[in-house]
C-alpha cells in the first residue's frame, strides 16, 4: 500500500505523460493544417505567377522554364496536358506517369483548381500537391507545384520542444507545490494516526488541532468529540464498577450484620429453651428467668423484622400516614423514659416546651427513638434535647460523625466506616430520613469528630 506522497507523485507523473502525449497529438495535427493551408496559398500565388509566364513564352522551351522555376523555388513544378501527360517537370522527366487520374488533376479539371496530399513513389516522399486549369492556344493544360510536407516535421520538432519546455517549467513547479501540500498532508494525516492510536492504548482526554484545511478542522473536531465521548463512557464505566463494588461490599456487610443480629437472640433462645428441655430440675425461678430470657430476645427478633418490613414499605412508599395533632413534648417524654429502661446510667434532658405538630403519632415515635437511641449509643455523656417552636433538636457529646460518613450515613444499609459508628442494619436513619419526608420535614445532622453531633428535625 502507498504511502500518500508516493501516490502524489505517480499520480502527478502520470497527469504529466498524459497531457504531454495529448498536447504532441494536438498540436501536430493543428501545426500540419496550419502549415498545409498557408503552403496551399503560397503554391496558388506561385502559380498565378507562373501562369503570366507561361502565356507570354512559347511551350516549346516550357521544360527549361519549369526546371529553372523549380531550382530558383525549391519546389517540385510540373506541366500536364488533358490527357494526363507530363510535358515539363522540374524534377526528372523520364520518372514520371500518367497523370490523368490523380486526385488533384481530377478535380482540377471540375472545379478548376484543388490539392491533395499523398506519397510519391518517384521520390519516396510525402508531399502536397497544388494542381490549377489554365488555357493556352484553345488546348487545357494543368500546372501543379508540390511542396514537401517533411517541413511540418522539422518544424513541429521545434515547436513542440518549446511547448515541452514551457509545459515541464510549468508542471515542475507544480509538482513542488504539490509536493509540499503531499508533506504537510501526510504531516496531518500522522497527527490523526497518531491520535487514533493514543486513543485505542488508553481513554485519556486528548486533543487534536489541525487548521489546514477546513476538512481536516472537521476531522479533528469531530475526532475531538468521539474521544470526549469515550472518556466520559470510561468515567461513567469506572463509576458504575465503583458503585459495584460498593454495593457488593455492602451486600456482604449486610449479610455478616443480619447473620449477627439474628444470630444473637437466637442462640440466646436456643440455648435456654435446649436447657429448660433437658434440665427437669431447675428451681421455679429459674425457669422464669430463662423463659423471660427467651421472650425479650423473641420480642428484639420481631423488631428486627419489623425494622426491616417497615423499610421495605417506606422505600417502595406503601406506608400509609394517619395525622393527628401530637403534642411534641409528651412524645419525647415517653420514647426517653422508654429508653432509660435500657441506659439505666444515662440522663436525657427536656427542655420543657409545649407544641404541637400535625404528625403520625407512630410513626414519627420511631423517629425520635431512633435518634435519642444513637445519641446514647455514641456518647458516654448526658443527651439536650430542646423542643422549639419550628424545630427539635437532639445533641450528644461523643465521637461525632466524619464529613464523608455525613454524606453517606442516611443512606439504606450504610453503616460509617470509621470510629466504629454502626447503626446495627444501618437501617436506622434511612427509616428516619424515609419518614421525615413522608411528614414533609428535613433532617439536619451538624457534626464534629470527637466532640459529638446534633440531629434537628424541621417541621
């Protein structure tokens, strides 16, 4: 295959013999017709001449006339009677035919006057013939003067060797400049391979420029675009495998959370009840203290299980929402004395204020529960909760959230990777979250590490 300079060449090389060989056979023919018309009009005049002459002298001395005519004019000069006998000639006399049916004399004697041009056997050459009717003494006679048509050759030798001059200077100059446009044509064409071929190794953001021409402008702007293209499928193909393998990671935590979670109250329930089953002689007490074991872990099973129906419901939005006018005050007062059951040790404060909300009662119990229980979950200190007339809010004093678990830690399932934040499924502030926007509310979360977090519900 042809490099594109090469092609040029052969290309060029070939437009060149072409238009040499068209304009040779041109102007031969046209430089012939020309050279053939303007002998025709010489060897008429010449005749005329000659005619004048020929009337005053006496025919008896006509060969001496014509030879003398011929040498002094370089041309062949001939005589002929009207039966085709040559009576002077000015090139040898005893060579010569019949005339009487040869094409000029034929119509010569119709038209009076005519030419033709054709070999001559006697002098092996091609010539023009001129052959013109005249009358002397009553008795026709034709005078016919013939030049030789090798001149045209000589003269079309110059000729065309002036017009290949002239054509070569011309097309060598254009070979240079198209030489030149063939280098920096190939010059882009590298750029673009070159471009292509970055572009198959790696989706790196390249950028070609070219403003040779407006065609490879568009080449390059197009080629810009399909490269710009592509990196952003690569980005978008990296997020979708990092998002992937998030989830997967995820999946994975979720699994090992839910088996820890299950697993737990479970055995619990296993291992008593196997116990009460196979020791008949546990104390009355006893048996109480272990069947009390085995409801309570039963009863966290089923909050569990609960926990995760009501997700379910809240991220396909079944959830029905029943408002009524809740008094703010009085439903945080019993989600925090239901927790002080489980953190004996810990205070919450209530700052005493009442208002009241259009809510679902329920519903939005889970809510604070879930908040009140992280806050005493991730702190060793007291909880503030202040009821204002807009806004709830619940501070705690612990470990605080990392600015990236902050972006994350609302989300299904996501549990902080750091200082140990786990909300056990990770379910719980996506349920809070869920509800909040069922109720038209917004979460605030204003966090900072080691010095602890609060959590402001809007309403």
């Amino acid at each position: 295959m042809l490099k594109i300079h090469k092609l040029f060449f052969r290309s060029f090389l070939a437009i060149f013999l072409v238009t040499i060989f068209t304009i040779t056979f041109v102007v031969y023919f046209w430089a012939k017709n020309l050279y053939l018309e303007d002998t025709k009009l010489n060897l008429s005049q010449n005749m005329d001449s000659l005619l004048i002459l020929l009337k005053q002298s006496d025919l008896d001395h006509i060969q001496e006339i014509i030879k003398d005519l011929g040498a002094k004019l370089n041309l062949r000069v001939s005589v002929i009677d009207q039966n085709g006998n040559v009576i002077a000639e000015s090139e040898n006399l005893e060579l010569t035919e019949n005339h009487l049916y040869r094409e000029e004399i034929i119509n010569a004697n119709k038209y009076g006057q005519a030419s033709s041009v054709r070999f001559s056997k006697s002098l092996q050459k091609e010539l023009l013939y001129v052959a013109k009717k005249f009358e002397i003494d009553n008795k026709i006679y034709f005078i016919r003067m013939s030049a030789f048509t090798d001149k045209i050759l000589d003269n079309f030798k110059k000729l065309i060797f002036e017009i290949f001059i002239y054509i070569l200077f011309f097309l060598l100059i254009s070979f240079f400049i198209s030489y030149l446009l063939s280098l920096k044509i190939k010059k882009e064409m590298d750029l673009i391979l070159n471009f292509l071929i970055n572009l198959t190794k790696n989706r790196v953001q390249l950028n070609l420029k070219s403003s040779f021409t407006f065609e490879f402008f568009k080449i390059a702007k197009l080629l810009n675009k399909v490269a710009h293209k592509l990196s952003k499928q690569d980005q978008i193909k990296a997020k979708h495998t990092a998002k992937l393998k998030l989830a997967n990671r995820q999946k994975d935590e979720i699994i090992s959370s839910l088996s820890h979670e299950f697993k737990n109250p479970i055995a619990i329930i296993s291992g008593y009840s196997q116990t009460l089953i196979e020791n008949e002689n546990l104390t009355q007490d006893i048996k109480l203290k272990f069947l009390n074991k085995i409801h309570s872990n039963s009863i966290k099973l089923s909050q569990i299980i609960d926990k995760l129906r009501l997700s379910l419901r809240l991220q396909e939005k079944k959830q029905d929402l029943i408002k009524t006018k809740v008094n703010l005050y009085n439903l945080v007062e019993n989600c925090a004395s239901d927790l002080k059951i489980k953190y004996k040790n810990r205070e919450i404060n209530i700052t005493k204020n009442e208002v009241f909300i259009d809510a679902d009662e329920t519903l939005f119990s889970i809510v604070i529960s879930n908040i009140i229980e992280n806050a005493l979950k991730y702190s060793s200190n007291n909880i503030d909760i202040k009821i204002e007339k807009n806004y709830l809010s619940i501070t705690d004093y612990g470990i605080g959230i990392s600015k990236e678990d902050l972006e994350q830690i609302d989300k299904k399932f996501y549990r902080a990777s750091s200082n140990d934040w786990n909300n056990s499924l990770g379910l719980g502030l996506f349920i809070v979250k869920s509800i909040l926007k069922l109720h038209n509310f917004e979460l605030e979360i204003i966090s900072t590490v080691n010095k602890g977090s609060t959590f402001r519900i809007h309403y």
